[in-house]
C-alpha cells in the first residue's frame, strides 16, 4: 500500500514537471546554460559538457528522493 501512494506522488510530480515544461519553457531556459558547462563549437565540432547542470540536477533528486524515503518511512 505505501508502495503504491509513494508511486502515486511521484507521477503527480512528474506530470506537474511535463506541464511546467510544456506550457512554460522559458521558466527552465537557464537550465543547461550556467556557469561551468563547457561548450565548444568550431567549424565541424560542437562538445557540449553540463558539468554544473548535472551537479544540479544530482543535488535536486537526491534531496527529492531523501524526502520521499523520509515520509514513506513515517
């Protein structure tokens, strides 16, 4: 049973997230441009390495799934 409400609110969250990114793409449009991604682009080339994005990324879930396993737990 707690199983399926832990399932539930994550879908609620991730269809809030598609909505949010649908409707509003401008509020995520910093995203994957911040200091300390790395972007070249040369004739024939283009690396892009989101370094502070993924660590960005990393911190929000860990701090989403830490909240969940709290008050599943509860």
């Amino acid at each position: 049973m707690e199983l399926g409400k832990a399932l539930l609110y994550l879908g609620l969250f991730l269809v809030a997230l598609g909505i949010l990114l649908l409707y509003f793409p401008k509020l995520f449009a910093w995203f994957g441009h911040l200091p300390g991604d790395i972007r070249i682009e040369r004739e024939g080339l283009r690396v892009y390495i989101p370094l502070t994005s993924a660590l960005l990324l990393s911190l929000l879930l860990t701090l989403l799934l830490n909240l969940l396993e709290y008050f599943w737990r509860r």
